[in-house]
C-alpha cells in the first residue's frame, strides 16, 4: 500500500503476504505443467479429525450460537488452564488470565495493538513467520529483524537482542519456530525473558506517561493442529 493510495496509514505499511505469493506462483508452474514443491502456505493434508466436527456440530445443534462472554466461554477457559497447568509441570494457570479467540493470529493482533503504539520498537528474531511485522506495522509500532545466529539453529540469544534492538519494547519469540522449526529451551526463554522484562519503568513515545515494560502473553493455537485452518 502506498500513501498515495487513500487509505488510512494504519495500512500503509502493508504488504501482499509472501506465503500467498509463493503459493499462487507454484499452482501457476503447476498448473504449466512443472514439477513443484511448494513451500508455501502450509496447512495439514488431512480432514479435520471428527472430534472437533462432531463438538462443533453438536453445540450447533445444541443451539451454542448466540454470544458468547468477550473473552471466551467459561468451560473452555477452565479447560485450558487445566492443559497449560499439566504442561508445566502442574504450576497452577488462572482461567481468569486466558482469552480464547478466534485464532492465534487475531490474539497476536490483540496483543500487539494493546501493548505497542507509535515510537516502540519490537523485536522479532528472523527468519520469521511473515505476518509478525505487519502485524506490529498495524499497532503503529515498528518491527525490527534479528538475525538468528546459523551455527546455533538460527536462534537468538540475549546478546544478539541487546546488540540489534536495545531497549526494544517487545519481543515476539515463536518456538518451535515457524519456519525454521527451532525450538527454544526452558533455560534459554528464561534468560530472554528475564532480558526482556529487565529495566522496570521505561519512558513512553514522546508526550505519553512512562508505561510498565514486562508483560509475557503467550498465544497458543490449535488451528493447524486440528486441521481446521477454516
Ligand atoms: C507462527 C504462527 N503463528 C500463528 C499462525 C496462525 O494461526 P491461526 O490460524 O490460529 O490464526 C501461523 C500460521 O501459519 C503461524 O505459522
């Protein structure tokens, strides 16, 4: 998009989704006869598994179509927690700190747009997932590539942080990370969130009150799990 476009400037940052491109170029050489991989948009190959039909059917059915409260249904709030409290080792997750949303994509969306405004900068280690910058393009808050390190998996360590984005405002860290598939260690999260969450009250963009710095969301999504990308 371009700022002669007539749009807003929340989206003059915006760009075509690469995925797409990749994706839509590869059914063109297909289609031409070539023979492609494509590496594209990916999505599992399989049929939504019928547990999730058959639970989607049912409340249908059941008559679960009217609003729900904003931050998710109680149950599957309730049922989360109890799943993220298995996985870490049983350390008690309060339902009240859990929104369900429509898709990972829309709670980073969520969290981007509450936490960061005009003047921040956000750190995303790179290779990343493409929507991650225009994401944070979208808060008005400017995204900022860190090379991962090729002889470490294309991680990044603390160091690299200080050295690229000092006193960054955010960091969105993706493990196991899509593309690359690294995954980050309990003890390597720890140290960058510790780095992260360092320096207490830090001053706002220019004219606004100094706003706390650590904040930890976690998104988790199911989608891809479950085959049910629709
Ligand atoms: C790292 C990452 N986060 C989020 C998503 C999107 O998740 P959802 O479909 O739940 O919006 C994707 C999809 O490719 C992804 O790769």
């Amino acid at each position: 998009m371009t700022p002669g476009s007539g749009l807003s400037p929340n989206v003059h940052h915006l760009e075509t989704s690469a995925t797409i491109a990749i994706s839509q170029e590869a059914k063109r050489r297909k289609a031409a006869g070539e023979d492609v991989i494509d590496l594209g948009a990916g999505e599992p190959d399989f049929p939504t598994p019928a547990l999730p039909s058959d639970a989607g059917v049912r409340a249908i059915r059941e008559g679960k179509t009217h609003y729900p409260a904003n931050e998710g249904i109680l149950e599957l709030r309730a049922a989360a927690a109890k799943h993220l409290s298995l996985l870490s080792g049983g350390r008690p997750v309060n339902a009240d700190n859990i929104v369900v949303s429509n898709g990972s994509k829309q709670s980073l969306f969520n969290v981007c747009f509450t936490l960061f405004g005009p003047g921040d900068v956000v750190a995303i280690p790179a290779p990343a997932w493409v929507s991650y910058p225009q994401i944070v393009y979208l808060s008005r808050a400017r995204p900022v590539l860190v090379p991962g390190e090729p002889e470490w998996s294309l991680k990044v360590s603390v160091r690299d942080l200080d050295r690229v984005v000092p006193g960054a405002r955010g960091l969105i860290l993706c493990s196991p990370c899509n593309p690359t598939g690294a995954v980050y260690t309990q003890a390597e999260i720890k140290a960058i969130a510790r780095t992260v969450g360092a320096g207490g009250e830090r001053e706002g963009p220019t004219g606004r009150a100094p706003r706390p710095r650590s904040s930890i969301c976690r998104t988790t999504c199911s989608s891809a799990s479950w085959s049910s990308t629709g």
